[in-house]
C-alpha cells in the first residue's frame, strides 16, 4: 500500500495505491486552487466526489458549475477538466478504475458481453446517496486497518450498484468514425516517437486539414493536445511500476525532464515526485 504526498500536506494531492488492487486508485485534494488541469483524457474510467466549495467543470464540449455535493463521472477517453472559479476555495477525492476490470464487472452483471465498455450517459450527479457511498468507498479505501478482502468487496458494491443506478448508455454518445479513431490509435501506439502530422495522416488516410479541424471536433482535442496527452499517460504507467522520474522522461520522450515535469502537472495537477510517491 502507498500513500504518496509533497512537503506540504494540506496543499499536496495525496494518492493512494494498494499492490493488491491494481484495478482501483485514489486520489485527494484539499486545496483544489493549487492543482489546475489542461483539457485531458484518461484510459481509465474516474468517478470523483466534490467535497467542498464549487469548480467548472469541462466535459467534452459542455461546460457545468459543480459543487459540494456533486459526483462527477468520467468515461474512459472522455476529454475534461476541472477548475477553480474566481480562486474561491474548493476540494474533492477521485477514483481511477481501469477499464478492463470494470468492463468485466458490467460482462457479470448481465450488460452485453459484444461490447467492450457500456459508456455512461451522465456526465455529472447531484445524489445525496451516490454521493455518500462514494465517499464512504473511499474512506475504505484509505483505511490501513481495513483488510484486502473488505477493500475488494467494497469496490465491487460501489461500482455494480453504480452500473445499475445510472444505467449506461446503450450507444457511445460519439458516433464512430473510424478514419479518426485510426488516427488515434496510431497516435497511442507511437506517442513515445517523434510524429509528424504527415505520419498521422498517412496512418488515417485523411488529409492534414480535415484532420485537424475533425479530430478536435470528435476528442475535444487537438492531434497535438493528444499526442502530449498519451505521452503522459505512458509515464504515469512507468510511475506507477517505480521507476526513476528522469528514466521515465527520456522513455516518454521527452526532450528533457523539466518538459516531462512541466506537460505532467499540466495534465494531472501534481509532479511526477509527488505522484510517484
């Protein structure tokens, strides 16, 4: 189990990470005005709690006011991002679940086997019940007294009352397109190389100027915006396995561990030291 946290505890995010519960991490902020986002994406599914003060909320192309109170869900590829309002004060705790696991836990509770992830049509809660469970999952979570067994079981409540609450959506809310989702793919799989527009293109079979304009209309982000993005997500994996925070800069490909340092905190509102723990 691993707490990880700056010098300043009261300021610092805290993340929280079991061995044992690979599928599930959690994350606190105190001072959300210390921890600003730019417009990212996750592999992962997140679900947070907001649980003082008030922040915009960006997802997709919508914009919200969320408060105390409020749960916030966010589908694996979903672009967002959450941040203060005039610098008023405001706090929040996080679950990050990986995909794989909460796909076979919708497979279990009867959703269609043929897809590989039933998306959630909301984007944000204001449920008094919803909002407590999540807590009190957290709570669980972070409890060094409780045991593997209650964490495990807990997680599994949480989430199979979730799917059966909320009742994903039957359709993706994105229609496919798979000339850009080809050209996203080829972005994650080569997000550690030097890419060219021209690459990306010749990988999509689409013309730099369709490009451009649709793959920010259909992720909400640039082809750029994305390519960084990946590239965070890669070494928050590395991060994660223990390595070293310049290893993980030049295996990211990164020109050099100030940039890596720099694109990280952008996208995940803490330093990579911070996060590694």
């Amino acid at each position: 189990m691993k707490h990880a946290a700056a010098k300043n505890p009261e300021k610092a995010p805290r993340f929280w990470r079991n061995d044992a519960l690979p599928f599930i991490e959690a994350r606190a902020i105190d001072d959300g005005r210390e921890v600003c986002y730019a417009r990212h994406s996750h592999a992962h599914f997140s679900i947070g709690a907001i649980t003082a003060g008030r922040s915009t909320y960006v997802h997709e192309q919508a914009q919200f006011e969320v408060a105390a109170g409020t749960v916030v869900l966010m589908n694996p590829g979903d672009v967002h991002a959450c941040n203060p309002i005039n610098d008023q004060p405001w706090s929040y705790v996080m679950l990050y679940v990986e995909t794989p696991w909460l796909t076979d836990l919708q497979h279990q509770l009867g959703f269609g086997e043929e897809l590989e992830f039933r998306r959630f049509s909301a984007t944000h809660v204001d449920e008094a019940k919803l909002y407590g469970d999540l807590l009190g999952l957290y709570e669980i979570l972070v409890d060094e007294h409780q045991d593997v067994l209650r964490k495990q079981s807990a997680a599994v409540e949480f989430f199979s009352d979730l799917q059966l609450r909320l009742h994903p959506a039957r359709k993706s809310l994105r229609e496919p397109n798979f000339k850009l989702e080809r050209a996203a793919a080829y972005i994650r799989q080569h997000c550690t190389e030097i890419l060219s527009l021209d690459d990306i293109c010749a990988a999509a079979q689409l013309s730099p100027s369709y490009l451009i304009r649709a793959f920010k209309q259909h992720y909400g982000m640039t082809p750029h915006a994305f390519f960084i993005n990946q590239r965070i997500q890669f070494a928050r994996e590395c991060l994660r396995n223990g390595q070293l925070i310049a290893e993980v800069a030049l295996e990211a490909g990164f020109a050099d561990q100030a940039h890596f340092q720099r694109a990280f905190k952008q996208h995940f509102a803490a330093t990579p030291g911070q996060y590694r723990g």
